[in-house]
C-alpha cells in the first residue's frame, strides 16, 4: 500500500517484528517500523534506508516497484543519520544502484567511509544547504547534532512542508496500514504515546538539551511544519506540533519539570523487601500520588526508565545479596548513570539476612546521580509492625515531598 504524504512524496515502511533487541538493549515486542521517504521532482530522492532486517529492503522494494520505481532509479540517498538501522543496507544498495550520490553532514560522510568502505559519490552537505530535485521540490538541510549521534540532521521539503526528522520524534511500535496520526484510534494513539516515551527514555533522553536546541533552531528559520515524518513511528500530518511538543515536554523532564508522581523500582529475594514495599505503597497511596510499579528482575530496564524518567519522586527497594546491592537493582542504577535520570527525590529500602550492605554501595552510587536522598529504611529479616509503620510514614513524606517540589507546567 502506498502513502501518500504529499503529491510526489511517499512513506515507504518496513514493519519489523522480531524478538531481537533494538540497539542490542531494548526490548521491541510490539516491533518497530523503519520508515524510508521518497521525494520526486525531476530528480528522485530518498531519505534515510534500513539495515537488512527481517527483510526490510524487500518491502522496500515492494513499495517502490508500486510506485513505478526501483533503488537502481534513485538519484540522490540523504541520510540523516548514520546509525546502522538506517544505513545497514548501504553497501548493497551502493552496488546496485552505481550513480546516485549519498548526502549526509561532513561528519556523516567520514562515517560513510569507516563503516561501509565508500569513497565515490559522496556530498557533504551542511546548515542552510539545499538540493534542488526540479518541479519546485527543494530540499534543505538543518543541522541537528546529537539528536541523537553527532553528525544528525533533518531534512526539510519547502514545498509539501514535510520535516524528515529521522530519530526525533519517533517511537517503537510498527505500523502496519495505519502510516499517519489521523488514521490511529484512540487506543492506538495512548500506545504509540506510550511507546514514544519509553522510545524517548532509552534512546533520547541523555540529548535532552540537543532536542530543545534542535527545534528551536526549526523554528527559527520560519519552516512551516505541515507534517513530521521520523524514521520510526507514525507520521504526523494532521497534528505536526503534538509530536514536537510532546518532545519538548519529554526533554523538559531532564531538567526538573518531572510528573508530580512516584515510580517505585523493587526487587525481592524472599518477600521481606516486598512486604515492605507494600507498606511504602499504602503511604503514597494516603497522598493520593499517582505511582507505577516496577519488579527487577521481572521487568525490563527499558519500561523502568520510562517510568523513572517522567517521575519526580522514586522509591528504590531492593535486599542485601552478598554484602552488597541486589545485583539488578545495581544494573538499574548503572543504566540511570548512563541516560543522566537526576534530580530525583528518593526514598531507598531494603531487607538484610545476616548481614548488611547495600546502603554503602548504593550511598556511593548515588554520588553520581545527583539525587536528593531521603534517610534509607533498613530492617533485619521479615519488617514487624513498627518497621512497617516506619516504611508506610516514609510513603506519605517521598509523596508529600513529590507534591511541593515541581514547578507547575
């Protein structure tokens, strides 16, 4: 089925629904799309390819051949983005296509070379560049580095007003027939949200401040947006700026403006940490603060860092094991490290056997999380009465304290 953004610009799709792990890391089990555009005037463009992936680039070839077209027919591959899921393919499409040229950022073009071994047909292009295709189809380049790599841009058709945002804006989920916004129910709208956030957390999140730099660079070169169209996710055509201030809003998370709720992240060898975790729950929930929940190991990182990340207040729980942390409550907070989840209120706990541990090594991971801890919550064995009196009192503070620290949005 073909998807007509505009008259001479096309969403071609590939829907890839596997049980691989995005990036190696993140768990897709509603898949992803990998999105490709194509922009016809008397030359023919196409924006960002696919890695050869539960034959991808056969359904690309499917959806071209609809159009009346084939890779060997492309004039010009812009990538915006050199990350392999949308250049994978590269090699093979370089040997059958044997003149188009490939246009990416100078930064992008060495990454031509070092990850594909390709010397010829290359064109750098930078900020403000443009490439005219003929039948009034201009094409311009805007730098937007370290959205997410970078060496990123996004491309934008004067014409249809169509911005291909490659990464940004995106979100995992495929897409199947339903290619725009307006063709989503609302059921279909609350996933892909959902699935915008946690695509936000594990992805974006670290290059918060690039999202904002990126869009208010957009904006101020007077683009009018009509549509969004990222390489993953739905394209935006009949709401551009929801998708865009939905990002904003994801961004402004990094620096403080989190969701007036708690996420609690636990873990349980024997059910002594998860019976205080109950007692924790029945104190937030006193307060009337929205809060998720979230097992580890049972769940994966990936939906614990979106719960995280859009909170303002967190609640860590987790056992002693071997005088040290409970190993993947330790691999959490590593993986919080590395995607910058700070500026957190805290409220940690945990059960001990024979001895105790974890509050040293979770005191010294804390030095590089910039989190506002309250006092830890420790108890030996099964918590009594008294404990889980403590533990329900800290509850109500971490949610107290969740309600008075935000800046209204």
């Amino acid at each position: 089925m073909i998807h007509t953004i505009s008259e001479g610009v096309y969403c071609l799709h590939a829907d890839i629904q596997t049980g691989d792990l995005f990036e190696g890391i993140w768990p897709v089990p509603q898949g992803v799309s990998l999105n490709t555009y194509l922009v016809r005037g008397e030359k023919t463009a196409l924006i960002d390819l696919v890695r050869d992936w539960t034959g991808a680039p056969q359904q690309l070839e499917a959806k071209l051949s609809e159009l009346g077209c084939s890779f060997a027919d492309i004039d010009y591959l812009i990538l915006n983005h050199l990350e392999p899921d949308h250049t994978g393919w590269l090699g093979d499409f370089f040997r059958i296509n044997t003149r188009a040229e490939i246009l990416a950022t100078p930064k992008g073009i060495k990454l031509v070379r070092a990850f594909y071994g390709i010397t010829e047909r290359l064109r750098e292009v930078k900020d403000g560049d443009s490439l005219d295709l003929g039948r009034g189809k201009v094409l311009r380049f805007i730098e937007t580095p370290n959205i997410h790599w970078p060496e990123t841009m996004v491309t934008y058709d004067e014409d249809s007003g169509t911005l291909f945002s490659c990464d940004a804006f995106g979100a995992f989920g495929v897409l199947g027939d339903k290619v725009f916004d307006d063709q989503l129910s609302p059921d279909e709208h609350a996933f892909f949200e959902k699935e915008t956030l946690r695509y936000y957390s594990n992805i974006v999140a670290s290059f918060s401040s690039f999202v904002e730099k990126g869009v208010q660079k957009i904006r101020e070169r007077n683009h009018r947006i009509r549509c969004v169209a990222p390489s993953h996710g739905p394209v935006w055509r009949k709401d551009p700026e929801a998708i865009i201030n939905r990002y904003l809003r994801y961004a402004s998370y990094a620096g403080g403006k989190t969701e007036k709720e708690i996420c609690v992240i636990w873990g349980s060898m024997y059910g002594n940490t998860g019976a205080g975790v109950d007692a924790v729950i029945r104190g937030i929930e006193a307060e009337g603060v929205p809060f998720s929940s979230y097992r580890v190991p049972d769940e994966n990182v990936s939906y614990v860092l979106a719960g995280a990340y859009k909170s303002s207040g967190l609640v860590i729980a987790m056992p002693t094991y071997e005088y040290a942390m409970f190993p993947p409550m330790a691999y959490v907070l590593d993986i919080f490290r590395r995607k910058h989840i700070s500026g957190k209120t805290v409220l940690r706990i945990g059960s001990w056997g024979w001895a105790g541990g974890a509050k040293k090594e979770y005191e010294a991971a804390l030095e590089k999380l910039s989190w506002t801890s309250m006092d830890s919550l420790e108890w030996q064995g099964r918590p009594d009465s008294e404990t889980l009196e403590r533990l329900e009192a800290g509850g109500r503070e971490l949610a107290r304290r969740v309600l008075g620290s935000r800046e209204a949005l």
